[in-house]
C-alpha cells in the first residue's frame, strides 16, 4: 500500500511563496493522476491542482495563476508550488489520487499571515 508523506508548509506572509512535497513509500504513482487537496478550518476537503500521468495540469479558480503542480518520478515525489499567497490559502494541504485511492497521509499545514 502506497504511503504518502507531506512536507515543506508552514508561516507565510501574503504576498509569499511556499513548495509543498509529497514523497510516496511503498509503491510507484507515476501512472495515477495526482492531486494536490486542503481543507481550511471548518471547511471541507476540496482538489485545488491536480496531475496527469501526462503531467498536464489542472487547477481550481482559487489558485488558477499561483499554484504549479509537478512531479519528480525517481524522487518519488509530487510537489505543488504556491505563489502570491494570501490568507484563504491557510489550510492543511494533502496529497492523494483525485479519487483519494490511498491512505491520506497527516498533510501539512500552511498558514498565511498579514
């Protein structure tokens, strides 16, 4: 079972940039469509970006301009990078398939500060 570990959130300021990665163990996602999902407070879990095994792309209004999902196969990682950050940014930040196929992993929390 693919496990999926993310990384790399944390403080910023509106205006700012943040990479997020998703390295996956025990597996290989190189042919599912990838996602990048987060789910402010209160709110539920929504797709903001997500990957083809053709590596095109695809994003939600939100962040359409600000957000580039990739992946790096022989790192194993997924990344989705985020620019112009501003407040409604702020949420925890996960990887998955769009149809969620594994396990969700403990995400990583953004938080964007004025």
């Amino acid at each position: 079972q693919v496990q999926l570990v993310e990384s790399g959130g944390g403080l910023a300021q509106v205006g700012g940039s943040l990479r997020l990665s998703c390295e996956y163990f025990g597996g290989n996602v190189r042919f599912h469509h990838m996602a990048w999902f987060r789910q402010a407070p209160g709110k539920q879990r929504e797709l903001v970006a997500r990957l083809t095994p053709g590596d095109s792309t695809i994003y939600v209004e939100t962040v359409k301009g600000r957000v580039t999902i990739s992946r790096n196969n022989r790192k194993k990682t997924v990344y989705v990078e985020m620019n112009n950050l501003n407040p409604e940014d702020t949420a925890v930040y996960y990887c998955n398939t769009p149809n969620s196929v594994f396990q969700w992993g403990q995400g990583t929390q953004v938080t964007v500060s004025s």
